[in-house]
C-alpha cells in the first residue's frame, strides 16, 4: 500500500526536499503546540528530546518522529508510538488533541500510529482543511467517522485501520473527490457500503476487510482506476463486486458472496490475485481464470464452484498459488498444474477430481452436493415463518373478499372430484410404480421429445438470496396464492425475467439425497406445452442439514388461462377456430410428454381448463401436474397406500390412469367448443349429449353447439372431427376413450381440414375427395 500511496505523495515530497535547505525557524505559536501535543501523548519516551528550544524544522526523521516545514509552517507530523501501545490514561482527552492539533492548519499530512489515541475522532479534526494524508493506524479511536470529513477537499489517502470505529460510513465519503486510497480495516464498521463509492473516480486502493459490512457491494465500475480491492471478513453479497477491468487485486474471502463469477472477470487481464474463498458460490467456476495473463494467486477454496477440468486446460506460467481446495470440481486436475518445475503451491483436496490424491470424494457426493444452496440457521427460518404468517394476515384483510371466491370454487372443485369418482374408474392423485429407482430413467427422455428447442434458459440449481432478492423476500406483494402444495410466488430475476416460484415447506425430515430422484425428474419436466422447470433451490437446517423447504422454479406464464381465451367474453378476447385447434393441440401434446416424455410416466394430472395458461404467443401450456414430489408431501398416509399395493394391482390402473387424463381432456375440449364455462359434471353430460346429437344432425345442429364467436368462421368438418374426438374422450369406461396418439391425429386433422376452409375463397366445405387425401398426408 506505501507503494500506492508514495506515488502520489511523491512530488510533493520533492518540493519539500527543497524547502528543507532553508533555515527554517517554526513560529512559537507551532512550537507550543507541539510541546502541548507531547504533554497530551503522556509524555512517550521518543518524544523526550522535544524541548522549547528545539528546532523542530530541522531534527532528522526518524522511525517514530518526522516533522517537516514548508515556509515556517509545519506540512508534516508523523508521531509514530510502539506497536500494542495500550490505551492513554483516563485523564486523556481526544478532544483536547484535536483542539491543539488544529492549530497547525498548514498540515497536509498526519500520522498518528500506536499511541493509544482513545475516543471519538472530533469532527473539529475536518478544520485541518489541507490534510492529504492521513493515517491513525492502531489506536483505540472509536464512535462513527464525522460527516464533516466530506469537507476534506484535499483527502488522498484515508487510513483508519485497526481501532475501534463503528457505525456506517458517511455518505459524505463520496465527495471525497481526491481520493486514492481508502483503508478501514479491522474495525466494527457495519452497514452497506455507500452508494457514492461510485463517484470516487480516483480511487485505486479500497481496503475494508475485517468489519461487518453488509449487502450488496455498489456498483464500482466507474472507478476506472481502482486496482486493489479487500473486502475479506464482511458479510457483503451475493453478486460479485463489479469493478473495471484495470483491477490487479480481489480479495473477497469469508463473505456472503453466492452468485457465480461474472464473465467480465475473465478480462481482467491485469488481474494479479483473485481470493474469493469462504465463501457461497455456486455454480460453474470458469476455467479459463487459470490463464489470466497476470495471474499468479488464486484461492477459491471453501466454495461450491462445479465444473469438469480437463488435463490439457491451459493455465498461465507464472502462477504460484492455486487453492481449489472443498470444492465440486470434477474431471482431471491439470496437467499444466501438476508438472511444474517451479516452485509452486496446488492445493485440491476434498473436490472430485480424478486424478487428484487420496483426498477426493466420489463423484456421486460432487453430483448431489452441486444441487444443494442456501444453508441458514433455523432461527432465520422461524423469522421467515412468522413473517409470512404475518404476510398472509395482511392479505388476508384485503382479500378476504378473493379468498371466499376460491374457497367456494375449491368446494365446487371438491364436489365435482368426487362425484367424478363414485362414476370414473378410480382416478389415482399418486402416480404408479414410482420408486427412486426408476426415477433414474427419468433421464432417458425419448430422442423424439427432445425436438424442439424450447428457449428456456438450461435448469440450474438457485441460491435462497437469489430467490430472496428475486421476490423481494417473499414479499406480500410477490404472493400469488396458496395451495394444498405451498405457497406460489411471482419473482423477477437479475436478468430481468420472471419466474413462478414454488415454495414447499417439507412435513418430514429427508437428506438431500433423498430429494436427488426428484430433483432429476423436475429437471426433465421442460416441454413447450409445459410451464416448465428451471431450477430449485434447497433451504437447509442448520443442526442436521436435513432440507427444510424445497423451492421449485418455474416459468412465470403471464397471459391468462385458456378459460380466459374461450369462455371469457370480457375477457382477454376470442380465440379463432384454428387458434381453438391449435391450443388443444397444444394440451394434447403436453399431456402426452407427462405420459412418455419422461420415464415413468406422470398420469392422473387432474386437469382444468384454469390450469392450461396460454402464453403470448397463444401457445398452450399445462401448469399443474402431478408431481411425485407434491404428492409425496400431502402426508405420510397417502404414501403408505400407495406403497403398500400390490404389483398387479399397480399394473392393472396404469392404462386406466393414462385415460384419466384423456377424460380431463376432453372436459377441457368441450369448453373450448362451446364457449360455455362448465362447472359440474351435470353440465358435462349435457353439453356432451348436444355434441352426440350435432354429430349425427346436420351442419346447422353441429354449429348450434360450438361457441357463436366462431361458427361462422368454422368449417363443417374440422368441427365435427373435433366433435367425436371430444365424445369418445368422454366414454364413461375408459378403456374405450382414445389414446393421447389418437387425440392428437385427430386434432391435426381438424386443423388441416380448417386450414384448407379458410384458403378456399368461397368458403366452400371442402370435398370430400380432398380430405381423404388430407388425411394420408397428415401421417
Ligand atoms: C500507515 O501506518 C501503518 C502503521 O505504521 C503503516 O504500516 C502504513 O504503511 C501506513 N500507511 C501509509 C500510506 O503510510
Ligand atoms: C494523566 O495522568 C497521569 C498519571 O496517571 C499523569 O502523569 C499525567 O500528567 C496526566 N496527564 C494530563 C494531561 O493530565
Ligand atoms: C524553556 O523552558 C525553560 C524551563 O523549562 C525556561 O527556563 C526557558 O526560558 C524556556 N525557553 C524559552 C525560549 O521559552
Ligand atoms: C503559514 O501559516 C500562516 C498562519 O499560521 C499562514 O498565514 C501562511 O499562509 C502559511 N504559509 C503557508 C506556506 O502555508
Ligand atoms: C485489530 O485491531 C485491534 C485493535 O482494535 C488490534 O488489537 C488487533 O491486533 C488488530 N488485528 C489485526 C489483524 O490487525
Ligand atoms: C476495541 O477493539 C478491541 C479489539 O477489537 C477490543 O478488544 C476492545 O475491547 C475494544 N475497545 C473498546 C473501548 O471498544
Ligand atoms: C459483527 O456483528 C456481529 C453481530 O452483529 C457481532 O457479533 C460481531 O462481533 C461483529 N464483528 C465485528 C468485527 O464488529
Ligand atoms: C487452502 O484452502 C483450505 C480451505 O479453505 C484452507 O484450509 C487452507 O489453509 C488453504 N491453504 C493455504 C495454503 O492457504
């Protein structure tokens, strides 16, 4: 630090160097002070040759006394005590310091090191309006730094490290245009980091390591010549600090810092030393830090930084320090690391590297662990609780009004599902044969519905402040509803998206590992017609680390649901004939990815219409489905049931539970033909009866069902295809209704049929020679 701080000091030091060779003789007003100063200092032994008749300007510096003049004014006190010299007496009074100090108001610099200095720094200190350089390292200096210092115009170089300030910095330190150096370590500072840090232009050394600052670190990138950043032993976070790209030093070690590495820092090329250990991160650690240009120390230890190395990586020379130490690194330390004929220290242990020594954990541990973020202390997670449990009381005033309306439909809901029950075969809410192991399959998605690039960003794991912040902390306002399977959130992401958020606080204690096969079958659950995973994010207890919540991410579907587009007249508008076709289709499509998509399966998804969004292009997506991992937390009852059934009987209901969807289905479709809100299963059979009816009738009793909106616009045909399909979806016995292959070829040619309607000018239905050619195309 001398090293940055002598630069600028230097030329200044020349010109003094000058003015030495004048005889100078010091004012005795100057004197005096100095002689009061040493009276107020207790009297050190070094300070035993100041006398009244000492000339002060021209004694030789020593260790622990400088004192240099400039025209009969004193420029320069440097005052330095022993190391660990204790406090002053009692009978010490900073206040009176400070009073004799100002007294010498040509001061530029000012070092006062070790001398026991105790109180609170006077804002009468600011008087000294020339002050450039100031150091009171190692005293016992304690309170909060005055406001006033923003009035130190000249102020390069602030150091205040190791005593005993507290509170948060001024805001003020951001008028502080002429600093360069900025050195607060080891003190009790806590609170955030100012926001005009940011105007600092001339900053290049921020040195506040060892107090509890906390939040987020402001935006540094303006400080085009910072060069050494030390934030060690805060509690700042979670980004990584954003700096311009001259950096040479980043020590953020024993923080709160959580997100990844952002890609910039892979440009600093002047970057001489990156610790970041102790910390949070997560995520994938980016290679090619190894082959900065100017790197030489890196210490990344005590993360949780995955990524797979490889043998032939490439890393830069000169390194000398790598520390990858308790990470979930995988694949081959290296080789660049490993041979080295320089001395060089590589630590790696407890990571799962497979060349590494003896001291690495199974892949399987860096697999499971890579998914695990976010451990906070149980009494974090009480305060959580009451705060929603508070959060819901307000809602509950202000909604009460909603709540009774869903309460209402969820009797409805609760009506009708039985009622569905007595008639259906057996709907099962739990999926069959589902064991961890089979979920293992669940990778093995067929090739066929891999198609399709889905445009989501890939599932990841989040961290629990990234969700925080995402939410505003589960904020009141970011409250979507609540179900029997936890709470939904809305939250919007760094970058700007938003997402759905799951919360589920899980009713029995379970490892990690236990949630790894669910894990991996939420991961695959991306389709188009899906509102699709992206991630999760585990909250830990702290005494056991078994998992206390389980946030499931999902994408956040904004446009409404399909009732919404078909039933709804004031709401968000009509859907045509072909949109009507092509959002079924869409349904169908999401249903058969849950029953083949994935392996096993996901059948009995008890769908509704409210739970089909549509999105902005009009594209149907299916938002609830039966996850095992719900299921499974509903209460330990439904599990037992469901294993303790008999292999047959588990076989026997796998059709069945397949065509329960289909019967689903076909309610769906029947509100989409006609437009008309469906609320019972009475209301089913009767709508059902007039389609059976339409179907046999003529083109005029056909149009006399489907939604007014679009019978003019349909085409006779693509109606009654869509007709039948509906029928036979509905078939009380379910070994008669259609299969999701059979739906969805029968949809397509409605659509086809449509298409071909609306090309043909007159409007004319289309003949039958040219659908039966339509319908070979079609496979
Ligand atoms: C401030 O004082 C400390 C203690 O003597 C010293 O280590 C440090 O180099 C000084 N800083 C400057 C910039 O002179
Ligand atoms: C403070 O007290 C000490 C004795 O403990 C005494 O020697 C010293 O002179 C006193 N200083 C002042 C400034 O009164
Ligand atoms: C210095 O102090 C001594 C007594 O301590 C006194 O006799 C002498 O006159 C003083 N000299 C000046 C120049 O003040
Ligand atoms: C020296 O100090 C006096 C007041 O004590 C002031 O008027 C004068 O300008 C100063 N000279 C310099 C060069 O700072
Ligand atoms: C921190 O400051 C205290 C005094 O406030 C001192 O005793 C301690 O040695 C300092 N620690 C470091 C690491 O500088
Ligand atoms: C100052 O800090 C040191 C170390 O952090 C601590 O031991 C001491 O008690 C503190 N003193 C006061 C007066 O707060
Ligand atoms: C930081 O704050 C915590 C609690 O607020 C306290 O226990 C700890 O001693 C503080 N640390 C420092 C260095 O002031
Ligand atoms: C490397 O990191 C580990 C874990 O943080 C730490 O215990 C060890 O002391 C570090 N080694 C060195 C030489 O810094």
């Amino acid at each position: 630090m001398v090293e940055y701080a002598s630069r600028k000091v230097f030329p200044f030091l020349f010109l003094l160097l000058i003015s030495i060779s004048y005889t100078e003789q010091l004012k005795s007003s100057q004197t005096q002070t100095l002689l009061r100063i040493k009276i107020l200092l207790n009297s050190p032994p070094f300070l035993t040759t100041w006398k009244n008749d000492t000339d002060f300007c021209n004694t030789e510096p020593t260790p622990s006394l400088t004192i240099v003049c400039y025209e009969n004014n004193i420029t320069q006190l440097h005052i330095i005590g022993e190391n660990g010299t204790p406090r002053l007496p009692n009978n010490f009074s900073i206040d009176s310091f400070f009073t004799t100090l100002v007294n010498l108001p040509s001061l530029k610099v000012l070092h006062l090191v070790s001398l026991g200095l105790w109180g609170p720094l006077p804002s009468k200190f600011t008087r000294l309006s020339s002050l450039e350089i100031v150091n009171f390292t190692s005293n016992f200096l304690q309170g909060e730094i005055p406001s006033s210092i923003s009035s130190l115009t000249q102020l390069q170089t602030l150091i205040l490290d190791s005593n005993n300030f507290t509170g948060r910095l001024p805001e003020g330190v951001g008028s502080l245009s002429s600093l360069a150096v900025l050195s607060l370590k080891n003190n009790s500072f806590y609170g955030h980091l100012p926001h005009s840090f940011g105007s600092l232009k001339d900053l290049r050394v921020l040195l506040l390591s060892n107090n509890n600052f906390s939040g987020e670190v402001p935006d540094l990138s303006s400080l085009t010549n910072l060069q050494v950043l030390d934030l060690e032993n805060n509690v700042l976070g979670p980004r990584f600090p954003v700096v311009s790209y001259k950096i040479e030093s980043i020590v953020l070690k024993n923080n709160r810092f959580t997100f990844g590495i952002p890609e910039k820092v892979q440009s600093y090329y002047q970057l001489k030393l990156l610790d970041i250990s102790s910390n949070k991160f997560v995520g994938p650690f980016p290679v090619s830090i190894l082959s900065l240009p100017s790197i030489k120390f890196l210490d990344i230890s005590q993360n949780k930084f995955t990524g797979m190395f490889f043998e032939n990586l490439p890393c830069n020379e000169d390194i000398d320090f790598v520390n990858l130490t308790s990470n979930l690194l995988t694949g081959e330390l290296p080789s660049c690391l490993v041979s080295s004929s320089r001395k060089r220290v590589v630590l790696y242990s407890k990571n799962c590297l497979e060349n590494g020594d003896a001291n690495q954990q199974p892949i399987s541990f860096c697999k499971n662990q890579a998914l695990a973020v976010g451990i906070l202390p149980r009494s974090r997670k009480q305060k959580e609780a009451s705060k929603v449990i508070l959060a819901l009381s307000i809602c509950g005033g202000v909604i009460g009004g909603i709540v009774l309306v869903i309460a209402t439909f969820l009797i409805i809901k609760n009506f009708l599902t039985k009622r569905a029950a007595q008639e259906q075969p057996q709907p099962q809410s739990v999926p069959n044969s589902y064991t961890s192991k089979l979920l293992k399959d669940a990778r093995y998605i067929t090739q066929a519905m891999k198609i399709g690039a889905l445009g989501l960003p890939s599932y990841r794991t989040f961290s629990l402040e990234e969700l925080e912040e995402a939410t505003n902390n589960f904020d009141t306002s970011s409250f979507m509803g609540e179900g029997s399977h936890g709470q939904m959130y809305r939250g919007r992401l760094r970058d700007g998206s938003y997402v759905a958020i799951r919360c589920l606080k899980l009713k029995r204690n379970h490892s990690t590992q236990y949630f790894m096969p669910h894990i991996e079958m939420i991961s695959k659950l991306r389709h188009h017609h899906l509102v699709s995973s992206l991630g999760h994010c585990f909250e830990y207890y702290l005494d056991d680390s078994s998992v206390s919540r389980v946030f499931l991410v999902f994408e956040y579907v904004p446009n409404g649901t399909l009732r919404n587009w078909t039933s709804d007249k004031r709401g968000r508008g009509n859907l045509t004939w072909a949109q009507r076709i092509a959002v079924a289709t869409g349904v169908a499509k999401g249903i058969q990815f849950l029953h083949t998509g994935i392996v096993p399966g996901l059948f009995s998804n008890n769908l509704k219409i409210t739970d089909v969004l549509v999105d902005q292009n009009l594209s149907a997506k299916i938002s609830s489905y039966n996850l095992p991992l719900l299921a499974e937390n509903m209460g330990k009852d439904h599990l037992q049931n469901f294993l303790g059934e008999s292999k047959e009987f588990k076989a026997a209901r796998g059709k069945k539970q397949e065509r329960s969807d289909i019967y689903d289905f076909g309610v769906i479709l029947l509100e989409v033909i006609s437009g008309k809100v469906i609320n019972s299963r009475n209301e089913v059979e009767v709508l059902k009866h007039q389609l059976q009816e339409g179907i046999t009738g003529d083109d005029i009793s056909r149009k006399s069902v489907v939604d007014p909106v679009v019978n003019n616009t349909c085409s006779g045909e693509s109606l009654k295809t869509m007709m039948e399909i509906c029928c036979r979806c509905l078939m009380k016995d379910a070994s008669e209704r259609p299969s999701v292959e059979d739906v969805l070829w029968n949809l397509q040619f409605a659509a086809q049929v449509q298409d071909a309607y609306s090309q043909s000018s007159e409007g004319s239905p289309i003949s039958p020679l040219r659908s039966s050619r339509l319908r070979l195309t079609i496979k």
